[in-house]
C-alpha cells in the first residue's frame, strides 16, 4: 500500500505545507520521482514557497479569480467554485528523490491547496 497523509484544514480555501510530511513517507533509500497525489476533486497540490503571506495571497488570489456563486452544480451541493479552483491549482506534482531526500529548490516546498473546507484530507505519496 503506498503511503498517505492527511491533511486537516480550517477554512474554506487555505494553503498548507505539507513538505515535511511528503519527506517523512519517503523510504530512506528512494531514488527517482515522488508522485504527490490529491485523492479529492477540490483540494490540489502545487510547488511553490511555503512563506505564510505568499500562502494567504494563494488562497485568496484563488477566491478572486473564481466566483462563489452563479454555478450550475451549486443545485446539487454548493460547491461548483471548489472544484473549478482545484482544477485549476492541479492534483497532483512530481519531485525528484535521490537518497530519500526530495530535491527541492531553495524556496520550493510542497502546498496542499484546500478549496472546499474544512476538511480532512488524504493525500498519496508514490515514489517511482
């Protein structure tokens, strides 16, 4: 079975680093490339810098480019702008790992994009 985690978010939409858990389900010995998998059709993954102003503007430039209301599959439960925001943000990234260690640039770092909370989250880690 390939390793999980979870993610428990507080708001609505809301940016969370989740690089020290992607690196805490790495086998000590991985070598190639770590699959970072969203299992939910509103919440995504991105690479970017986990700096906490950064983080708040992520989540409300997304609440900016994409209404809350209007949405035809509102009708069936409320939340059309959730899913059109993670389709944008993406579900997944892919990182290389050399000896356990994902190869990160300076300022990057794994962010869980929550667009639908809050919830609880589980979030695949596959390295290949």
């Amino acid at each position: 079975r390939m390793p999980t985690i979870t993610v428990e978010t507080d708001r609505r939409t809301e940016v969370i680093d989740i690089t020290d858990r992607v690196a805490a389900a790495l086998p000590d010995d991985a070598s190639g490339v770590c699959t970072v998998f969203s299992q939910h059709t509103t919440m995504g993954v991105v690479v970017n810098e986990a700096e906490s102003r950064l983080m708040g503007d992520l989540a409300d430039g997304l609440d900016q480019l994409v209404p809350d209301d209007g949405w035809r599959h509102d009708q069936i439960d409320d939340n059309a702008d959730s899913h059109v925001r993670a389709m944008l943000v993406g579900e997944s990234v892919t990182v290389p790992v050399d000896g356990g260690d994902l190869q990160l640039g300076r300022w990057q770092s794994i962010l869980a994009v929550e667009c639908d909370g809050p919830r609880s989250r589980e979030i695949t880690v596959c390295v290949h």
